[in-house]
C-alpha cells in the first residue's frame, strides 16, 4: 500500500461503526503513521541544512521534532 492509500485509508475509516477493539487497533494504527510521517519530516529537515540556514522557522521545526519520541518502540 502506498502511503498516500494508507494516510487516505486510516483518515476515511468510518470510526463509528467500529467495535471497541477495532477502535482501540485503529487509533494505534493512526499514531503509528503519524509518527512515520513526522519521522520523514525530521529527515527531511535534518537532509537539508541549506533550507534552515535561511529560514528560522524551519529550524524551530526541526528542534520541536527532535523532542518528540518518534522513532519505533519508543
């Protein structure tokens, strides 16, 4: 599955008509992908130092996301 089909997937799962145990298996597939999707934005951020030279708020983005825990079992 692409990860345009897994983002589009994940956001139009019609939560309501899922039992509590799927609920429970959906919302963590949700934080799985978000982490995912975070983690390549830190990498893309961390790849390219000419972009933040110019660009401070790309920096604070960067910074924010090195505090989050994103990388897998954490």
């Amino acid at each position: 599955m692409t990860d345009a089909s897994e983002t589009d997937r994940l956001v139009n799962t019609d939560v309501s008509a899922l039992t509590p145990t799927e609920l429970k298996a959906h919302l963590a597939a949700v934080e799985r992908r978000m982490k995912d999707l975070l983690r390549t934005e830190r990498d893309l951020l961390e790849a390219n130092a000419e972009a933040l030279a110019d660009h401070p708020t790309l920096q604070a983005r960067l910074t924010q996301l090195r505090a989050k825990h994103l990388d897998p079992g954490v």
